[in-house]
C-alpha cells in the first residue's frame, strides 16, 4: 500500500499503454520471512506463525483479499494488463512440499475473488519453480492459462537440456499443452545469479539463447515468445533489444485467433534441420532452425557445420499456389519470395545454406 511504490505502478503501466506492452502482473513472491519485513508474520503483529500459515489463516486470507481489492481498483481499469498471477513460483515459499494441497485450494480460492471484483474479468494464473509442472494447478477452471519457467543450471537435468535453449523450451512447452488452455513458457535464460553461469552468459554477446527462446516459444504454438528474466543485467547492458523486432514484425498481423492453426506437420531430409512451426488452410508459420547453432557452440566457438541444402516437406495443406517469403531473424527483412505449388496435401521448400535460422511465411493464393 505504499503510494510511492503504486506511483511507480501506474507509472509503468501508462508506458505499457503507450507502447503496447502488455503486462502479467505478479502480485506476490516472496519465499521466507527473512527476505523482509512480512505483514503475516506473528513475530511482527501478524497472523501467521510460519509461511504457510498464510495459506490456511482465515486472517491472512482476509489480508490477502483486501491486497486484491486495492489491486483492481487501483489499475483493474487497464486493458493493458494480459493477466493477473497471484505468486510467482509459490512452491518455493517455505514449508510448501510438506503440503501443497492448502496451497492450490488457496489458488483456487484467490482467482474465485478476483473474477468476482474484477470487472473487466482480466485472466488469473499461478506460477511454479523452474521445470516444475503439477497439472493440478493447470486443471483448475479458475487458472485460465498454464506457464512454465526453465534455466540453464538448477539441476543436471537442466544444464544438460538447456545447452539448446530452443529444444530445452519446446520440451517444456509441450508438458503443459494438453489442458485446452493458452501456454507459455513465461521464464527462461541462464542463470546469471551463479558466478560460472554468469561469464557463461556474458560471452554469449549476440543474445543466441535468446534469440533461440524466443522464436521456438512463439512459433510452437504458445501464447506468446518466452519471456527471459535478466532483463536488467543482461538485455540492458548487452543492448539485445533488437531482438525482439524481427520476432514482432514477423508476427504482425497474423490472425492467431481465427486462423485455426494446428502443430506444423513436416519433415527434412537433414536431420539437423529442426522445423519449428504452425499451419492453417491459409497459412504456414516456419522457424527453421539449424540444431548446431546453440549459445552453447557459439560461446565455446565450437565449429558449425552449416546445411549446406536440406528439402523440407509440409504436409496436409490444402492443394494450390502459395507465396513463399524468407524472413531474416537478425534484420526482420524479406531477402526472399519464391512461388510453389501443393499437391496431393503437400508442398515443399528447400533451405539451402544454413548457419543459423530462418522464418519463412508461406501464404496460399
């Protein structure tokens, strides 16, 4: 409630209206009572004598609602907000494994009371721990998308998968695509928090794991590019804004909603041509990627053999002509339009020389 702090919300979100971003709102997140002084705690006056108290204290319930009612009527008026999360990776806060059942009740209960007071019915949504999925949380009715967070370096799992960050966010994408609902992989990077991660991350100039995340999240079929949380140590003083705008000027204008995409049903002739993609009657989304061209390759400057020529094959598309155009993912240009045919339910392109990526839009006449 510090009206210095909710200035500087507002603030925010007047920038976000301005340039039309649009924002998930995290509303909580701390994990111990340690990280700062905490209303809920009983040690400071409050009504909880551990963490997870706050989850099954009807006076901590009675607090949090109150938090929420202030929420909405301070900045429930904004379009701009995409969603509201109630706490990012809420399985960290202390004493949660030992019952979690309280915790997702709470999620429930929580999202019920923010759909009841928000007019505008902006989304509700719950965050977990990186590559943590429990689809309980996914199969509530008041959860109205799933999201996943994933780093390079909390397990050995990880740092072995997210040496290709690309197929390391495609893995985790597709764990949490099966409940009907938009997904997202809302976090991802390498961890700069650990020092060797760090040196890691700062040889890595050009923004390759970045670049990687966010074109597979966005051309997989999630409901937006994956979302990379170094935002300030990183993006910033690497400059790597630039990034984004080939990602968002090849999605301008696509009709994600009306088109009836479904998962592009394709093969190469190149095995380490990875195709990255969605298709309608109308039209075909490619991120074409070669698999060799990793952050990890590039930062060790291990070779990378380039696809020298590999035929793609798209099938189950409607028989006609259809426009092909070759996007560069580094300028955002057209450095290409070809015409092809499909027949038979199927059309083909070839990718000829291939050292990093390409995203090609093919349209039918």
């Amino acid at each position: 409630y510090r009206l210095d702090r909710a200035w500087d919300l507002d603030y925010v979100l007047h920038l976000a209206e301005k340039h039309g971003i649009y924002i998930k709102l995290c509303i909580e997140n701390f994990r111990h009572w340690e990280d700062g002084p905490n209303p809920y705690d009983a040690a400071r006056g409050g009504p909880c004598k551990n963490e997870i108290d706050i989850f099954t204290e009807p006076e901590a319930h009675r607090m949090f609602r109150n938090r929420l009612r202030y929420i909405v009527a301070r900045w429930g008026y904004s379009t701009n907000i995409m969603a509201w999360e109630l706490w990012n990776k809420i399985n960290c806060v202390n004493g949660y494994w030992d019952n979690p059942e309280p915790v997702i009740e709470w999620t429930a209960d929580m999202c019920d009371y923010l759909k009841q007071i928000d007019p505008a019915r902006h989304m509700t949504t719950n965050s977990l721990g990186s590559c943590v999925v429990d689809e309980r949380y996914s199969e509530l009715p008041q959860v109205d998308w799933a999201q996943v967070h994933g780093y390079y370096y909390f397990s050995d799992e990880m740092k072995r998968d997210a040496v290709d960050m690309a197929g390391f966010i495609l893995k985790w994408l597709d764990k949490i695509d099966d409940h009907n609902k938009p997904a997202m992989h809302a976090e991802f990077g390498l961890t700069r928090g650990k020092e060797h991660v760090r040196d890691l991350c700062d040889r890595d100039t050009e923004g390759v794991h970045l670049h990687n995340g966010i074109w597979a999240s966005a051309l997989s079929g999630g409901c937006g590019s994956g979302m990379l949380w170094w935002w300030d140590s990183y993006n910033e003083p690497m400059d790597l804004y630039w990034q984004f705008k080939p990602l968002a000027d090849f999605t301008d204008g696509v009709p994600w909603t009306t088109a009836g995409f479904e998962p592009i049903q394709a093969t190469t002739t190149d095995e380490n041509l990875r195709i990255v993609g969605l298709q309608s009657d109308d039209l075909i989304l490619l991120w074409l990627q070669n698999r060799a061209h990793t952050w990890w390759n590039v930062v060790h400057e291990n070779p990378i053999q380039p696809i020298e020529s590999a035929l793609t094959t798209i099938t189950g598309v409607p028989d006609g002509e259809y426009v092909i155009e070759w996007h560069s993912t580094r300028s955002g240009d057209v450095y290409a339009r070809d015409r092809n045919v499909a027949a038979h339910g199927e059309t083909t392109i070839t990718v000829d020389e291939l050292h990093d990526d390409v995203a090609v839009k093919i349209r039918r006449v």
